[in-house]
C-alpha cells in the first residue's frame, strides 16, 4: 500500500506541476495550436488562475517533502484534499460551461488520485 501511495503521490505532482505552468503562464505554455481548445484557461479571472496555478506549485512539495523529510507529515494529506477540493471546482466549471468532454473525466480521475491519496495518508498508513 506505501509503494501505491508513493506511486500515486509521484504522478499527482507531475500532473500539477505540468499543469501549473499553464496556469502561471499560459502564453508561453499555450501555443496558438491549443490555444482554442484550452480557451476555458483564459475565461478564468486572472487572480483565481494565478492562486490555482501557485496552489499547484506549492501541493506537489506538500506530497512528497515530508515523505522524504520526515518533517511535517502530516502535510501530505493536507496538500492532497487540496487537491482534492481544487479538481472539484475544476469539475463544477467546467460542467457549468457545458464542457462534458475528455477533460471532465482526467478531472475526475484526478480528484478520485488525491482523494485517494488524502484517505491513505490521513487514515489508512500516515508517513
């Protein structure tokens, strides 16, 4: 059950830190190309993708610091209901726009990853 956690924990932060650079800096991230398909990016007010984006800096840190630290533990569950609460509201705008795609569903599939992440460090096996 650790190794599935690590496991989980390693791919939470590659996602988030992959995904943060679009949020912090969608120009550059975002090549004409794409830039239609992830229009739902720029719709955000710039303040919220700004505190999304460092949020998703920061939880990567929080899911695998403490684990190799040993400081703060208790960390880790945290940054992942993080997580958690943040790919629920991805999952409510994206469904207020009308945007039942692909998309909806890697956002589902990531918030059961922290969620499942949150439950196991919290309760199941702490670091």
């Amino acid at each position: 059950m650790n190794i599935t956690l690590w496991i989980f924990q390693a791919v939470l932060s590659f996602f988030f830190l992959m995904h943060s650079r679009i949020l912090l800096m969608p120009d550059k991230a975002i090549r004409d190309s794409m830039r239609e398909q992830m229009q739902f990016i720029f719709d955000l007010p710039a303040g919220l993708r700004m505190f999304i984006g460092v949020a998703e800096i920061l939880a990567p840190i929080g899911l695998i610091a403490p684990g190799l630290t040993g400081i703060w533990p208790w960390l880790t569950p945290l940054a992942a209901a993080g997580l958690a609460v943040i790919m629920l509201g991805s999952i409510v705008y994206h469904v207020s726009r009308g945007e039942a795609s692909p998309r909806l569903m890697l956002n589902v599939v990531v918030l059961a990853l922290a969620a499942f992440v949150a439950y196991g460090r919290w309760v199941i096996l702490p670091l």
